[in-house]
C-alpha cells in the first residue's frame, strides 16, 4: 500500500521567529502520527533553520526549487549538492508559478528532475493544466505532455525515486480546489499513462494532489484511490492547518 504523503510549500513566506514558533508547532502536531509522512519546503535561507529545528523529528525538509548544475559562474543558483549539505530529502521541481513567472519549461524541469535523482534527492515533479486549458478538454494533453517530459528522457523506472504532483493552476493559490473526483479522474489518467510503460511502477508512485487544500476538503481527497498525498500552499503556514491535514492523511491510510 502507498504511504500518504503531506508536503507543505511555503513557498516565500517566513521569517525566523515566525518560522520557530510554526515549526515547533508541527513537531509536535505530528508526532504520534506514524502513518503519513510530513515534509516542509522551507525558502533556500531557512534551511539551516529547519535543519537545526527538524532534525531528529518526523518531519522531512526540503527546498522549492535548484539548479541542474551541481556547481560553477551561476551567480544566484542554488546547486542539489548544496541542498543535500542541509539534509534535505525532497526538492519541488515544475511547480506552475515557476513556470509561469520565471518561464521554466518542461526541458528545464526534466534536466533538473534528473539532477536531483543523481545527488540522492527526491523531485517532487508538478504538472498542472490552466483554467482554458481546463475548459478546452485540454487537461490530459498538458499533463500528458508535462509527465512525458521525464518518461521520454529518462525512462519509467526513475519515478520509483520520484514523487508526483497534480497542481491545476486555477486551483493554486486560491479558493477554488479541484472537486476529489475531479483530482481522482487527472491522477487516475497519470497512473495509466505510466502504465502503458510499466505497470509496477505505475502501482507504487505517489501521486499528490496540490491546489487549496485545507483541513476541510483534506479527507475527501485522501478518500479518493489514486490520490496519495497533498502539496500544500497557504495551510502549510498555519500549525493547525497543516497538522490537520496530516492528520487526516493518517486516518485515511
């Protein structure tokens, strides 16, 4: 059976005495919760932060993006092995507001997919379609693509070290989430699109659901069958929020 797993993206929010109070909150929130696994991806100047505060805890921390390159002249770029320096475990790559504010493209998210496989990291890989794209059945041509994008390059059998993520754009960052049925119909169409190629892998690869989802809607989502975890933006910045989800991750597992 497929562990549930909640990953909060705080995407650039935080501060070091708001990031303390909400990180120690979650500690101990999760707890005694031994059915989901919980990771926070923190902004890249608060990983030492969440190193000191995590470690030894059952929270996982990762970053929200990196390089391809593992060094070199990149004045600004963040680099997977600097990442793995900070204990990092998982690394979000593709998210939509990066591809639509910063013009990532499906080839650039791949090559960093890939880099992030090499430094021992696990890409949390985001695919997601737009409101009109949504609106013009379009939804399995985007995703499609997006996830062919790795298949393609590197063959099936590395999403045995990679997690998924479904993310519509419309539903990101605002109150509009994709109803659990609509979530299911998208990420049962992933996990048979993996099929085609390998059946095994297509079974054990953790697909998640990112896109408004709050403690409310959490369950309903959990309940669905191909739905194996959530990537949360707004929740993931309040204790309460954020516990209840995972709590609801590990009720439903």
């Amino acid at each position: 059976m497929r562990r549930k797993l909640v990953v909060g993206n705080w995407k650039m929010h935080g501060s070091i005495a708001a990031n303390k109070v909400l990180l120690e909150g979650i500690i101990k929130g999760v707890h005694d919760l031994h059915e989901v696994d919980a990771v926070v991806c923190v902004p890249y100047p608060y990983l030492c932060q969440a190193q000191s505060l995590l470690l030894d805890s059952n929270v996982a921390w990762g970053a929200q993006n990196m390089c391809s390159n593992n060094d070199g002249a990149i004045t600004g770029a963040v680099s997977p092995a600097m990442l793995v320096d900070y204990g990092c475990t998982h690394v979000i790559i593709g998210h939509s507001e990066r591809r639509n504010l910063f013009h990532e493209t499906d080839d650039t998210a791949a090559a960093r997919f890939n880099a992030a496989l090499a430094a021992g990291l696990t890409p949390i890989f985001c695919m997601g379609e737009s409101l009109e794209e949504r609106e013009s059945d379009w939804t399995d041509y985007i995703v499609g693509r997006q996830l062919d994008s790795i298949i393609r390059r590197f063959g099936p059998l590395v999403l045995e070290h990679a997690v998924l993520a479904y993310e519509p754009l419309w539903a990101v960052g605002s109150d509009q989430a994709a109803t659990p049925q609509q979530a299911q119909d998208v990420h049962d169409f992933i996990r048979r699109r993996i099929s085609r190629c390998n059946a095994s892998v297509a079974s054990a690869v953790q697909v998640l659901y990112g896109g408004s989802v709050t403690p409310a809607n959490a369950a309903q989502l959990f309940a669905m069958p191909d739905i194996d975890g959530v990537l949360v933006g707004r929740a993931s910045l309040k204790v309460d929020d954020f516990v209840g989800i995972c709590k609801a991750a590990n009720v439903q597992t």
